[in-house]
C-alpha cells in the first residue's frame, strides 16, 4: 500500500469517527431535549432575573432619595435644623459664636446634672484633679517598695 492510499484510508477513518460522534452527540442532545424540555433559557428565570434587577434598582434610588435629597422645610433633622446655604460672611461667623460658646464651657463651672452629681469643670482644674488622683494612687506602691 502506498502512503497517499494510507493516507486516504485515514483520512475517511476518521471522517466517519467524527461523523459517528456527532452522531452520537445529537442523540445525546435529543435524550436531553426529551428529558428536560427544550435547551432555550425558561421564560420564568429570564423574569425572576429581570425583576431582580429592577428592584435593586429600585432599592438604590430609595437610598439614594433618603440620604441625598434636600429635607422639606418644616420637618425636624437634628441640632443644626437652620443650618443650610450660607454665605462665607455668615459661615465665619457662625463659627466665631460656635467657637467662643466652646471656649467658655471649656473655661467654667456648671452642673451636668445636679442629681447624679456631674459637673463640668475647666479643663485646667480638671487636669489638676486627675494628677492628684494619679499621685495618689502612686504614693503607697512607693512606700511599699522601700519597706
């Protein structure tokens, strides 16, 4: 036998393989298709999916309207309600009045709350009492050391 005659032989051998294994193949498929219904995606996933989507989507610009939006008028936020669009002017103004309140609840004495028992001191006083405290505690575990 000649090598163009061998590789004829081989060359159909294998043709009739491939063919043989595709045959094979859209059994399997037909098998699958009776099994389990047609390969196309189910109408029912395709809209679950979809759905899901929409109402992530949805949730998102919920949030975003909650926490983005301008709050009506009228409706209490927090400690800073009138607070909204100033001028520079007013800006630094109102922090001079924000920082000169500060300023004189760091530098005086009040009552937190009287039936507790909380007040509030300088800042100096209060570091004073807490070097005290601190002495204090400090002033036995040195006696016992040179005992």
């Amino acid at each position: 036998m000649s090598n163009a005659s061998s590789a004829n032989v081989i060359s159909s051998a294998s043709a009739a393989a491939a063919n043989a294994g595709s045959a094979v193949a859209t059994e399997h498929a037909d098998v699958a298709t009776a099994r389990h219904g047609p390969t196309s995606p189910c109408p029912i996933k395709g809209s679950a999916t979809l759905l899901a989507v929409v109402g992530c989507f949805a949730l998102f610009l919920l949030l975003v309207s909650l926490a983005y939006l301008p709050k009506k008028p009228g409706k209490e936020r927090g400690p800073y309600d009138e607070d909204g669009i100033r001028t520079p002017a007013e800006r630094l103004e109102k922090l001079a009045e924000l920082r000169a309140n500060e300023a004189a609840a760091a530098h005086s004495y009040a009552w937190l709350d009287q039936s507790a028992g909380q007040v509030q001191l300088p800042i100096e006083r209060a570091m004073e009492l807490i070097v005290q405290r601190h002495s204090a505690r400090q002033q036995p575990r040195a006696s016992d050391a040179q005992n």
